[in-house]
C-alpha cells in the first residue's frame, strides 16, 4: 500500500482563506484511506489548531472526511456550513497569524535540519511552516527519489 507524504505546505489556502486548511484535509483524507506515511500524525500540532481556531470539533471534521471522502471543494462547503463556524475576515486573519507566527522548539528544528542535511546556523527561517516543508521534501526525497 501506497505511504503517500502530504506535499500541500501548511503555508497554502484555498478560497476561505484558511492557511493549513488544504493539508488538512489531504492528510486527514490519506489517513483514512489508510495512506499517509508514518511519519506523519493527524489531528494534533497545526491540523487541531486549524479546527479549533475554526470553532470545528475535530471528530466531526475527521469523521465527514472519513465518511464522505469529499474533494477539497467539498470539504470548504462542509467547514463554511458548519453550525458556529469562525470565518469572519479577522477570525480567518488571527487563525492564519498562528499558522506563520508558530516557531518549533529547538529540538525539533535541529532534528528537522539534520534529517535534511542542512546546518543549524541560524541561516534558515526558523518558522514551522518553513521547517515543515523542509522535512515533507527531505521525507519525500528519501522515499521517491534516491
């Protein structure tokens, strides 16, 4: 079976706006299907701060994911709909300010480096959706291409 690395960036949207929103749902999508690849949760770190931001309980995100296996533009139809949703322009805006203010702890920003074989000196964004590009292409690289 296929261990597919979700390449959408945290850093990308869709037409609500929703940073993160994208991968998201790729990621809870793969994860059902029973194809993500190891390396990767789901339903913590950002994929809960984007529910939670979003005033959207978890369960009933990953369960209509589950159960309906929607396209991308049916998942944003499901969250628009959503009874209490948050999608007002400035909710959207302090959603997306946690998605590109977040900042990895030390630890994990030095593990995601070396895995990718570059320096911790201080030369890289040290923000988590720079870093977590850095090991979905690191993670990729070593599973579909060396």
């Amino acid at each position: 079976m296929s261990q597919i690395v979700p390449m959408i960036s945290s850093g990308v949207a869709g037409p609500l706006g929703v940073l993160h929103l994208p991968r998201v749902w790729l990621k809870a999508s793969l994860h059902a299907a029973g194809k993500i690849h190891p390396d990767y949760t789901v339903g913590c770190g950002y994929d809960k701060l984007t529910t939670d931001d979003l005033g959207i309980k978890w369960d009933d995100f990953y369960a209509f994911i589950k159960d309906t296996k929607p396209t991308y533009a049916q998942c944003e139809a499901w969250v628009a709909a959503y009874p209490g949703v948050k999608l007002t322009k400035a909710d959207i805006y302090r959603h997306n300010a946690n998605i590109r203010g977040y900042i990895h702890d030390d630890e994990t920003r030095k593990s995601i480096l070396a895995t990718a074989g570059m320096a911790d000196d201080g030369s890289c964004n040290p923000g988590a959706v720079d870093l977590n590009n850095i090991d979905d292409w690191a993670i990729f690289h070593a599973q579909e291409l060396k």
